[in-house]
C-alpha cells in the first residue's frame, strides 16, 4: 500500500488522469465534484461508486482542498522527469483522490 502511495509511476499517472478526466468533462463546462468522483471511479475501477463512496470521496476533496490553500503550492519541487503537481487546490485535491483509487482493494485484487 505505501509502495503504490509512494511510487513515481503511481504520483504521475494520477495526476495525468485526474487531468486528462477534467479536461473531458470540462466540455460542458466546468465539471462538478459529483461528475469527478464518478469519472474517476468508472475509470479506475470499472464501476459507479457507492453512495457512501460517493460522500467519502465529496468530503475528503472538500478537505483536500482547504489544506493545499493553506499550504504553499508554490514551493513544491518536482522531480527531474517527474509531472508536476497542480498549482491548483482543486485540481491537487483530485489528483489526490485518483492517486486513493489507485490503492482501493477493487484495483489492487485480482479475482
């Protein structure tokens, strides 16, 4: 669990799909957390998520998001060939929540 948290490949695929999931859906406008969480769960996890997956997911952006404005974003420091993280509290907060998914039993089990 920490080795997938911790990865290289696991930090920059997530932000590139958390991205990549925003810029899809911003066709319409900018998407709600609700069209997030659920783009993110379908492409991760091949499913819709639950209910309480969904309030979860809702309250952890909403905390992700008030901490990375406290925070100073500015400073951050990417690794050489490594993606940046967003300056963007709201886009770090569900670059945050697709790297989570990345560690959900229903992607790491195989069946």
């Amino acid at each position: 669990s920490l080795a997938l948290v911790n990865s290289r490949l696991v930090l920059d695929q997530s932000r590139h799909l958390a991205r990549q999931l925003v810029e899809e859906l911003s066709t319409g406008g900018m998407p709600t957390e609700q069209d997030f969480i659920q783009a993110a769960f379908e492409q991760v996890l091949s499913r819709r998520p639950a209910s309480s997956e969904m309030d979860a997911c809702r309250d952890f952006l909403e905390k992700q998001v008030l901490l990375f404005r406290e925070a100073d974003l500015a400073g951050d420091v990417t690794p050489e060939g490594g993606v940046a993280p967003s300056k963007d509290p709201a886009m770090r907060a569900r670059e945050s929540l697709v790297r989570a998914l990345f560690s959900h039993n229903d992607f790491i089990t195989i069946h």
